[in-house]
C-alpha cells in the first residue's frame, strides 16, 4: 500500500533518519579517532563520502517502511529544500553571530553543536577549513561547501526515497 505524503511529513522523516545517519557518522569517526586516522589525508574524504552515502540507503528504507509513492517533482523539490534552509538558516545564522561579533558564544555554539546533530556536514565543513587553513574564509569554496553541507544530505535521502523497489509478484520471484 502506497500512500502520499506531503513535503512537511517526508521532511520529519527525512529528520528521524538524518538523526540515525549522524549518530552512526560520529561513532565512526570516533572509532576511526581511537586508531589515530589522520583527516588531512584523502582518506578523509572518502569517510566525508561513506557517511554522505548512508542517506541513500536511509530514504530508501524509510520510504519503503513508510510505503510512500513517488513524490511528484514540486514535491520533491520542496522535500530536499526544507531541510537544506533549515540548515542554511542555522548554519548562516550561526556564522553571522560568530563573524559580527567575534566573543559570541551562542553563535559558537550553534557552529559546534553541528558536530553532534549534523556531523556528516560538520565533517565536511572542516576538511574545508582544513584545505583553506591558509587563505581568507571568503573563498567561493567555502561558500560552496556551506550549501553541499545543507543540502546533499537531504538530495541524498529524497534520491533514496525514490529507488525502485523490488515487486514479488514477478515470476521470478513467486514461490510455487
């Protein structure tokens, strides 16, 4: 039985499995911090790509408990960008707190508090910083890494949503 679902409800999904994708991002990157794993090396980034990657298989599992039908194109347009300004707008508003004015805690806080509720783009935010330690933060790439970061996870959980699921009513898979 599939059902419709409207964008508010595939984005508090979306939520529920960003939190299990996060939760599982940093244990890994705590068990890979107990083996002393260097992240300026390249492998870094492949790990960056490991934990982006489990959203696809989180929209997939999620849609198919869920029983969603394939979301029209307004929808899905509507399900990936409510998430991504949510995060924008944390992430923005954060970074505007810190930038203006340079003792704000809360706006520290909501920059650090990432690493817990986000982790997948936290990491991908500070291999940035890490690749541009010794230029000005207003490199285009750093612009560029803050929008992948609040939205590739939600494009990859929607994309998962949409993979075709396996039907067992086709011969072959019909039990005699």
């Amino acid at each position: 039985m599939e059902g419709r679902v409207t964008a508010r409800g595939r984005a508090r999904w979306f939520f529920a499995g960003h939190m299990v994708v996060t939760a599982a991002s940093f244990l890994l990157l705590l068990a890979l911090g107990a083996l002393d794993v260097n992240v300026e090396d390249r492998p870094a980034w492949v790990l960056l790509g490991v934990m982006l990657a489990l959203y696809v298989p989180a929209g997939w599992i999620t849609a198919r408990w869920q029983g969603w039908s394939r979301p029209t194109p307004g929808e899905g347009v509507r399900a990936v960008l409510l998430p991504a300004l949510t995060a924008w707008a944390w992430a923005l508003t954060g970074w505007g707190l810190v930038t203006l004015t340079p003792q704000s805690e809360v706006g520290m806080w909501m920059l650090l508090s990432t690493g817990l509720f986000a982790t997948p783009s936290f990491f991908l935010m500070l291999l940035t910083l890490l690749q541009l330690a010794t230029e000005p933060l207003w490199q285009p790439v750093w612009y560029l890494a803050m929008g992948l970061a609040g939205l590739l996870p939600p494009l990859l959980f929607v994309l998962g949503s949409i993979l075709p699921k396996r039907r067992l009513t086709t011969a072959e898979n019909v039990i005699n």
